[in-house]
C-alpha cells in the first residue's frame, strides 16, 4: 500500500473515530436534557449539538488534522457551518421521504433521517472539513491528493 494510499485511510479513520465520538456526545446529552433536564426537544437538540461539534472540532483538531494547525475562530466557525449544513442534509432527507414521499412509519424516518441522511451528511461533512477548515498544503479537498 503507498504512502498516500495509507495516510487517506488513517485520515478518514481518524475521521470517523471522531464522529463517532462525538455522536456519542450528543446523544448522550439529548437524552439527559430531554429526560432529567425536561428541556423541550428543540433546545435540548441545540445544546446538544453544539457540545458534539464542539467535541469534534477538539478531536480533529488535536487528532486527525493536527499537523494543519488552523488559527484563530474562522476555522471553528467554519466547521460549526458545514456541520450545521450536514444537520441540513440529515432534515432534508427526512422531510422528502416523510413529506414528499409519504412514507410516514419510524422505521421510514429512521431510515431516511438516521440512515440515509446520516450517511450523505457524513460525506459532506468529511469533505467539507478536510476542504475548508484543516486544508494542507498542496490538497484542495481532493480523495487523491
């Protein structure tokens, strides 16, 4: 395996580890604000989606992209808008298949919200943070390099 090839892989494992954590974050939070806070479901969900783009931007800061060491707010301000977009993505897939498509059952939203939208969210929020908040020299935002 090429040097280029593994470094790409470390990235978006590095990536994903982060997410994932992070996911977990907010989660966690959403559950414990709706539950024994007994904040209402929109507050509780901003909350708890600052604190997992916050973590986030800490992992990959500190993390995957380390060696780009971004300066000053732009760069968080930047990844708290492309997650934002990727949040976008996520209601926006909801809101074709439950509203346009119709399919109204937990297991269409969950599968359109949590699934698909997940994953579409997912791509963009890799590419938009690799593209415009931890950029390296010689890479635009391209897969190859």
């Amino acid at each position: 395996m090429s040097t280029r090839a593994w470094a790409g892989r470390r990235e978006l494992l590095g990536f994903a580890s982060v997410g994932f954590l992070a996911y977990a974050v907010d989660l966690s939070l959403f559950t414990c604000l709706r539950g024994p806070a007994a904040l209402d479901p929109l507050t509780a969900k901003v909350l708890s989606f600052v604190a997992g783009c916050s973590v986030a931007y800490a992992g990959n800061a500190l993390g995957t992209y380390r060696h780009s060491r971004p300066k000053g707010l732009r760069p968080c301000a930047v990844f708290f808008a492309v997650n934002a977009a990727g949040a976008a993505v996520q209601l926006l897939c909801l809101v074709v298949s439950h509203y346009g498509l119709g399919l109204t059952s937990q297991r269409a939203d969950t599968v359109s919200g949590a699934g698909i939208g997940m994953v579409l969210a997912t791509v963009l929020r890799f590419w938009g943070t690799r593209t415009w908040v931890f950029r390296t020299e010689g890479r635009v935002g391209s897969w190859t390099g």
